[in-house]
C-alpha cells in the first residue's frame, strides 16, 4: 500500500476512535479542513511539521502515529 494511503487511513481511524468530526480535529491541528481531507485520502504528500502537527493533535508521538503501518 501506498504510504500516503496508509497514513491517511492511520489518521481517519485515529480520528474516528475519538469521535472527532474532521472539521473539529482540523481545527484542534492547525489545518485547513480540505487539506485535512486530502491528507486522509492519501492524495498529498504530507510534510514532517504537519506529521508533528497531526500527532500532538491526538496527544500521541509522531512514533504512535506510524505505528501498525
């Protein structure tokens, strides 16, 4: 699989664990919904600041984040 579609998927099931709209956890981020989305569809690259950004938006390492893909 495809690491962007793996993260994106990483983050959706993160996201949907803590019943958090995407729009709320974009926000809680720092992110722009529509890139948010994006990210979860695997069609963007994502950088390591907003890899940073995503994973202390959960309160979890950027190691947790990775984990399992």
């Amino acid at each position: 699989m495809d690491i962007r579609k793996a993260l994106g998927l990483r983050i959706k099931e993160l996201r949907e664990e803590r019943d958090l709209p995407q729009r709320a956890f974009a926000e809680a981020s720092g992110l722009d919904r529509s890139y948010l989305a994006a990210i979860e569809n695997g069609q963007i690259n994502v950088g390591i600041k907003t890899v940073e950004r995503i994973a202390a938006g959960f309160g979890i390492s950027v190691e947790q984040l990775f984990k399992g893909i």
